[in-house]
C-alpha cells in the first residue's frame, strides 16, 4: 500500500550539515501532514518539524534556526535542511505522513524505516 523511503542520513562532523529526504509512494489519495521525529538512545522520540498540505511549518525550540522543513507535493516528498549540526542532534531520523489510502478512504500515519544520523569529530 502505502511505502515511505528516507534518504541522507550519515556521519558528519559538527557544524556540518546534511539534507534528509522522504517519497511516499503506493496507492495514495492524498497527504495531509508530513513531519520529521528522532530517537536518540535511551530518549523517546520527539518531533522536530513538521510542515502541512499548505505549507504551514513548525519546529521543535532545539532545531530552530538551523533546521528547515519542505514538501514538493507533485513529487510526494518532504525534505529536512540540517545545518550547524551538533552533537545532541545524533539519533534515528523517522519521517512520518498522514495519508488517506485504500478502499475505505481512511487516513493512517505511516511511517519511514528511519534513518541513522550522527554527529561527531
């Protein structure tokens, strides 16, 4: 049904930057939300932005400044600009869609296999 592929993640060093990247593809009707979370060992998985159909976006108060959040909704993809990356920003990136799919026109959050993103000298 309904698949999302993340891209871009890897080992940068601080100050660094790296640019994340997220196709939906399947049977979809639409997408509403889209947004990107993170897991760091140990810590539950926060948000860190999230952008709607409209192009509304929000930040978690750790990222602002250097982290951009942006959707091409002819290609069903959203994108996560990382700069001046820091250590605390190493985690499991996950990218996340609220889609409308299947006979029953529902909408389900899917969800991206994540992808690792560390920070380090």
């Amino acid at each position: 049904q309904v698949q999302l592929v993340e891209s871009g993640g890897g080992l940068v060093q601080p100050g660094g930057s790296l640019r994340l990247s997220c196709a939906a593809s399947g049977s979809i009707f639409s997408i509403n939300d889209m947004g990107w979370y993170r897991q760091a060992p140990g810590k539950q998985r926060e948000l860190v932005a999230a952008i709607t159909s409209g192009g509304s976006t929000k930040y978690a108060d750790s990222v602002k400044g250097r982290f951009t959040i942006s959707r091409d909704n002819a290609k069903n993809t959203v994108y996560l600009q990382m700069n001046s990356l820091k250590p605390e920003d190493t985690a499991v990136y996950y990218c996340m869609a609220g889609v409308v799919a299947g006979h029953d026109f529902s909408e389900y959050d899917s969800w991206g296999q994540g992808t690792q993103v560390t920070v380090s000298s």
